[in-house]
C-alpha cells in the first residue's frame, strides 16, 4: 500500500500542478477580463466564477480537510460574484491555493489515505478526498478549456503529436 499510496500523492499532485494549472493559465492568458466574466446565460457559469470556485473547493478539501486548516469558505460567493476581478487576482489566488493543496500533499503519509475526515459535512476517506478533488479540478478545467475555445475559436495546443505520441506541451501566450 505504501508505494502505491506515494504513487497515488505524486500523480494527484502532478495533475494538478503540472497538468490543469498550466492549461487553465493558458487558456485565460487568451481572454480580457470581460471574456473571463462572461457567461452564455445566467444559470452558466463565467471562467471567472470557475476559477474562485476550484479555489474554494481545493482548498476546502485538501488544506484544510486534510491540512487542519480552518475553513472558511463561502461556497455561495464562489457562484454569486458578478464584478470583474482583474485576471492577474484571480490567477493568483488559484495559484496560491494549488501551492497550498501541493504542500499538504507533498507532507501527506500514505499511510493515512485510508483514515477519516468530516468534509463538507460527510465522512470520506482521505484517498477520496483527494480523488475528489482532483477529478473536481480536472472537470472544470474542461470547461474553462471549452469556454476559452468558443470565445477565441482557436485550438489551445495543449499536446505535440509530432513524436507519433502526445505530448503534453505549454506555449506562451499566443495573440488570436
């Protein structure tokens, strides 16, 4: 269990630093504040409210259901922001919280995957957790991908396939 629980820690910790993180970047690195704010109708979601949202429940589940962090989260706020935040803010905070949810899975044991915590709530399994929030991550990014590609119509080239393989593959900023 010990090394498929460390494998487990490493690959969550990858995805959500060097997987998601790195595209939602890019993707917001094509958008103006205004674009990061719309929404296709008032029950969509904006990229915006995405962002603070993937922040609050990251930071919810891991820094603190699993950190001992105190909990403060306004989950309501998360979806009920309508002003522009600049995007440097927003990036900022997710950030913040992925190095916080990182450094609390870099001191995890996997030992404790199997133990208990109370999140949001219910009884889950620190493994859970993690999954949880990880598959969490990686659903939103999708749709903060999906919404960057309507609204700039441009593919993000995310993956090289030159090597007869995928690979994943960051670019800077590029103009649309």
């Amino acid at each position: 269990m010990n090394e498929i629980g460390k494998e487990f820690l490493a690959r969550s910790r990858y995805h959500l630093t060097q997987d998601f993180m790195p595209k939602i970047e890019q993707s917001i690195r094509l958008l103006s504040d205004k674009e990061i704010w719309w929404r296709a109708n008032e029950h969509a979601n904006s990229i915006g409210n995405l962002m603070l949202h993937l922040s609050g429940n990251a930071r919810q589940w891991i820094v603190c259901g699993l950190g001992g962090a105190t909990d403060a989260r306004d989950r309501d706020a998360e979806f009920a922001q309508r002003e522009t935040m600049p995007v440097d803010e927003l990036l900022g905070r997710l950030k913040d919280t992925i190095r916080e949810v990182d450094d609390t899975l870099a001191r995890f044991s996997p030992e404790m995957l199997l133990q208990k915590q109370t999140i949001q709530g219910d009884e889950v399994s620190a493994l859970e957790a993690i999954l949880h929030v990880v598959e969490h991550f990686s659903m939103h990014t999708g749709q903060i991908i999906l919404i960057t590609k309507v609204l700039t119509g441009n593919d993000l080239h995310f993956y090289d396939f030159d090597a007869g393989k995928p690979v994943l593959r960051f670019l800077s900023s590029s103009s649309r």
